[in-house]
C-alpha cells in the first residue's frame, strides 16, 4: 500500500505540472521520486525536432515509366488538402474525440490516467492526446531500424511520458492543430507494411486517401490501434467489429449521424488489396540489377552526402524520384534476345549490357539469371563490378586485343605491321613493363593459336579477324606492357574484383578480370573517336518537394587519337564481315566488333558496337566453373562453345532491337595497305 502511495503521488505531482506546463511550459521544476522521471522538465529540449518522413522513392526509366518503387517505409505524403475529410473526423473521433477542444494536453485525460496507472503501477495509461500520439511516432520514426531506440521510444517510462509532453506543448504552439493532424495521418503505422494514409488507402483498398468512403475511413482509422490485432487482411472479422466501434463512436459525437453508421456498418470490409511492392525484386523488364546499379550508384557518389552514413539515411529516407538512363526498347530487346539464346535453368549465364557511346549513359543490363532468391535466381549483377554488387568477374578472352592494338597503334606501331606469328611458341622474355622488366619461366608451356592454320607472317588486320594469339604476343612483346596499361586506364578498364591490373605479357589474351559494363563502356570509346566516357546510370533526381537534386555526369576524355580509333573500326570491321565474328554482324548498317574465348572454354564473349549504341555480351558459369564443352545451351547443343556462336548471336539481337527503327551514321575507318588495290 505505501509503495502505490509513493507511486500515486509522483504521478500525480506529474500530472500537476504538466497541466500547469500547458499554461507555462518553460516555468516550475519537477522533482519525481520515480527514477524513470528525475530529469528537470526545464532541461528537455525546446524546440519540436521532427525529421524528415521516409517514404517511397521510385525509379523510372527514360521515358518516365516505372522500373520499381524502392522503400524502408512505404509512405507517401500527402496534404490535409488531399485527405478525405471524412478520414480526418474517423481517426478523431476514435483516438481523440476532444482534439479539438483541448490544449496540448487533454487535463481529464490525464486525471484519468492518474488512477489508472496507479492502480497498474506505472505510467500504461497515458492520456496521450493525438498530439501526444504524434510526437511518439516522430520518435519511432527518428529511431527507424534501431531495435535499442525503438526500444527506447516506446518504453512506458515517466521519463518518455514527460518528453512527449513537452513536444506536445511546443508542437501545438508551432503547428497548429491542422497540422498536427495531417502529420500526424502521414506518419502513424496502418499496417500491412504501410505508413501514412497514402499509402494506407492504396494498400487497403487500391484508391487514394482523397477518395476513401465512410467505411473504408472507419476501417482504416480503427486499423491505427492495433495493426496486428484488426489487420483486416489477416483478421476480417476483428478487423470489421473494430471498424463499426469507429463508427459508432462518430455517431455519439455527432460527426455522422446514427442511420450513416448503421447504413456503413452493413457494408462489407470491401478490400482491394494491393501487394506490397518493395525494391528492384519487382523491377519490370529485367531491370532489377540495372535497379541496383542505380542504388549502388546513388550509395556510392559523394554528390548524395560526404559519407557512407550520410548517402544511407539519404536514401532510407527517400521520397525521390530517379529518372535513370535505362531505354525501355532497349531493355526489352536485351530481355528478349537473352530469353531467346539462354535458359534461366541451363548450367551457364549470359549477361548483356549496352552503353551509348559519347554520352557514357547505360541503355540496357540484363541477365538469365532473373533477379531473386530463388532456384536458378540471383542478386549478383553479373554486368558489373564486385564493388558495385557484381561478382569478381570473368577473363575477358580476346576481346581484349583491340585494346593492345590501340595502345600499339596510338604509340605509333604501323597497323600494316607484319610478324611471324607461328602456330605455337613460348612468351618472349623479358618484357618491359612500367616497373622492372617482366622475365618468363623458361620451363613454361608454349602458347598457341586456336587452330593450326592460323600461321603467319601476316598483318594486324588478318591477326584480328582470325584472332591469333602469337601475333598479339609478338605485339606486346615489341610495344611493352607499360603502353597498354595506359591504355586500359583511359578506357576505363579495371579488374572487375578490384585486384590491379597483372603487368604479364598474357594480358594481351584477356586473361584478367572484367565485367560487361566495362568492355562495353571501352569499345564506345572505340566508335566515339577515341574519347571514353564514363559509364552513367541516373540523369536527374528530384526531392519529395520537386527540388531538383545534383547528380553524378559522366566524365569524358581522349583516350587515343581519332586516327587510332578510325583504325580500330577498321580492324574490328572486318571481325564482323570476314573474321570471327560474322554471326554478329548486323546487315543495315556499320558495325564491328571481337569474339573472345578463354582457356577450358571457361567464359565466351563478344563485344561490339555501331556508331551510336556500344553493347558487351558474356556467356559462362557465374564461378567461372563450367567448361563450355558437349553442353547445351538455350535447347542448342555445342560440342565446343566459341564467341561467335553464342555470344555473338545475343549481341546481334539485341543491338538490332535496341536500335530497330533508327539509323546509325558509318564508322570512321581509314584505308589499310591490305585494302589497297
């Protein structure tokens, strides 16, 4: 008995001063024997601190049709203005008859509570006023995911009590009542994965705040008090008794009538559930790895926030809308030219990425591996980088001799050089390179060509369109490794897992590390006239109030002479017409390109480009794990998988798609000897 004395006392001194505090909310001390309530109500801070609310942000394509909608709370504010006014009185006149008429602080509510939460022993009642109501989701808000300051913000201690009470003074001073209330709409919890009536009214019944009748408000207002308990998806009939309590309840006082609620207490629940649709899982068009390249791209650029903290709560906040580079045609062409050539249940994987040379703008990414946690699924994006949610990548094969040829041919190596090139022989040694010279094991095998009638002497044209290793080894051997690790910087290349860049003579056959974006973003440079571009996937961002937000451009540079780069379209022009790679060439205008196979049949590629659209194509196991050898690949068996005939057709496809119903003006070439009558 003496214990709930002391108990009912500094209750009771708490109630006291809060309700002078509505008065005088800066004046009077409060000393409470409860341990839970010792700070000095002058010592709590004054001024209402109310974040930002998270909400939904969606992403669009180019065309501003959405790729998906991306959230850590799915809410969408909205203004009073755009509430239905039948709402704003349902959720009164449950949770708050009085809101209206009181202050801050509801003085019967909170000498109701005093015995109450005496005879309880603690503070379980509360009396929170619907600004009461307010201010303690704006604390669970601020707390978000951290299960301690959720904890923290919903913990029944007289110390919370006493901080609500205190923002609840200073919001009504601040806000207004109006405001609170359609705050307040905006933030509570309606269940169901929803946050805000917004989101709520389109969870619940497909429609929008603005547009919910008597029943559907009575329901979604009765929903706020329990959202486990009257989830009227899980739990139809709690849910509608609670619904006709919120009716009637508006009916005692007199916000409808008595024959209103009864007329809407017969009306059915009259669900329209839509499903929570949450992140690039439920990107369309197979856009959800390009929908997480874009997050990753947001997390990662200084433009967003100095740190990794600051881009994060940007994010988590949301409320954007992010117009990205993705084409829709483009994309779809991607999909449909993948769906086409490899079975998301065959042993291997193909991704796919175009670039648009000049601009450095991704069009398209896609893979047959869908996006997902399920069987023959996955959440790597197979197109990029380990460090922006790829996996560590795949040797790029002989795709990456154009590279060395530019750097040879940029460094003034004549294209019409002609070397032995044997069918087989060992690397040369020593090489230099940008450090100390590179010196070969003696005791190493010797390399060799894929077929031994690819012999020379022959020039760097024919040692292009047939692919063969000892010439390019000759090459690099003459020119030294240092060159072509310039090259390779200014193209943008890199190993895909982050390692640096191997300076061994074996670079010349791709036996490094990379992924598609970075192929295809290097040969755009190719049909740019020489001048790399940064790849890029957003093109503008705007804020929940429609502030435009800076985003990251692309950067530009010279990468090689216009001369060299003319010459590359040349050489890899004749890949495409008479060379490797005459499965992938397209019929109505210029293209070029290189196929590229590595050791075991491990990976196959082909990496091409028009004028205007620059595309890279990878087929093989995503652990570089499957020899490519008697397998069968989109229902087609291949005793032996090359570039040619099966990367090369999806690129095909998918660049004729991407630009069906577009011209592209011709490559610049230049004239070799070769070509010479």
């Amino acid at each position: 008995m003496a214990v709930q004395t002391v108990k009912f006392l500094g209750i009771s001194a708490l109630a006291g001063v809060l309700l002078a505090g509505i008065a005088l909310p800066a004046t009077g001390a409060l000393g409470l024997s409860a341990k839970e309530a010792a700070t000095d109500f002058d010592d709590l801070p004054g001024d209402l601190k109310s974040p930002p609310l998270s909400q939904a942000s969606h992403i669009l394509d180019a065309d501003g049709h959405l790729i998906a909608t991306v959230y850590s709370r799915d809410r969408t504010v909205v203004p009073l203005s755009r509430i239905s006014p039948v709402m704003q009185k349902a959720i009164v006149a449950i949770e708050d008859a009085r809101f209206w008429q009181h202050g801050p602080i509801d003085p019967k509510g909170v000498l109701r509570a005093v015995v109450k939460d005496t005879q309880a022993g603690g503070a379980e009642q509360g009396a929170s006023t619907l600004t009461q109501q307010y201010i303690k989701n704006v604390f669970i808000e601020e707390a978000g995911d951290d299960p301690t300051a959720v904890a923290q913000a919903t913990s029944p201690t007289l110390g919370r009590k006493v901080r609500e009470l205190k923002y609840a003074i200073q919001a009504e001073k601040e806000l207004g009542k109006k405001k609170i209330l359609e705050n307040y709409l905006n933030i509570v919890p309606f269940g169901e994965q929803s946050f805000g009536i917004e989101a709520a009214s389109e969870r619940y019944f497909s429609t929008h705040a603005q547009d919910l009748t008597l029943p559907e408000a009575a329901l979604l207002a009765g929903v706020v008090n329990g959202t486990t308990l009257y989830d009227p998806v899980e739990h139809p009939q709690a849910a509608r008794d609670r619904r006709d309590t919120v009716l009637q309840r508006m009916a005692d006082v007199h916000d409808i009538t008595q024959a209103q609620a009864d007329a809407a207490k017969k009306q059915p629940l009259g669900l329209k559930v839509t499903a929570p649709k949450n992140g690039c899982i439920t990107a369309v068009q197979g856009a959800g790895f390009f929908c997480d390249y874009v997050r990753e791209a947001f997390l990662q650029s200084p433009v967003f926030g100095k740190t990794e903290q600051e881009r994060a709560e940007r994010w988590a906040t949301g409320g954007l809308t992010i117009t990205t580079t993705l084409d829709p045609k483009a994309q779809a062409a991607v999909q449909a030219s993948i769906t086409q050539h490899v079975y998301a249940t065959d042993s291997v994987a193909t991704a796919v990425t175009l670039v648009q040379p000049g601009t450095g703008k991704i069009l398209a990414m896609g893979q047959s591996r869908p996006y997902g946690f399920g069987k023959n699924e996955t959440q790597i994006n197979l197109s990029v980088d380990h460090g922006m949610g790829g996996g560590t990548g795949f040797q790029s094969g002989s795709t990456f001799k154009p590279i060395v040829a530019a750097a040879a041919i940029d460094g003034g190596t004549d294209p019409n050089t002609v070397l032995p090139a044997p069918y087989s022989m060992n690397y040369p040694s020593p090489v230099s390179t940008c450090g100390k010279p590179w010196v070969g094991d003696p005791g190493a095998p010797p390399l060799s060509n894929e077929d031994r009638s690819e012999v020379g002497p022959m020039n760097l044209k024919k040692a292009m369109a047939l692919s063969v290793n000892t010439y390019f080894v000759q090459l690099i051997s003459n020119i030294g490794i240092c060159p072509v690790v310039h090259m390779e910087q200014q193209l943008g290349v890199r190993q895909a897992n982050g390692a640096p860049l191997e300076q061994v003579p074996s670079i010349t056959l791709g036996t490094q590390v990379v992924s598609p974006l970075t192929m295809a973003s290097a040969y755009a440079a190719f049909a740019n006239n020489g001048v790399y571009c940064t790849p890029v996937a957003i093109e503008s961002i705007t804020d929940a109030g429609g502030t435009s937000l800076p985003v990251p451009r692309t950067s530009c540079g010279q990468a090689m002479s216009p001369t060299t780069a003319a010459t590359i379209n040349t050489l890899l022009k004749g890949v495409v017409e008479d060379g490797t790679g005459q499965q992938a060439g397209l019929k109505d205008r210029d293209s070029a390109g290189k196929t590229g196979t590595t050791d075991n049949r491990w990976a196959a590629w082909f990496v091409g480009y028009t004028s205007n659209l620059a595309g890279a194509v990878w087929v093989g196991g995503p652990s570089h794990n499957v020899s490519m050898t008697d397998i069968t690949i989109g229902g087609v068996f291949h005793h032996e998988v090359f570039g040619a005939d099966t990367p090369g057709p999806i690129w095909r496809d998918a660049m004729a798609g991407a630009l069906a119903g577009t011209s592209s003006p011709a490559l610049p070439t230049v004239e070799l000897a070769a070509d010479k009558p």
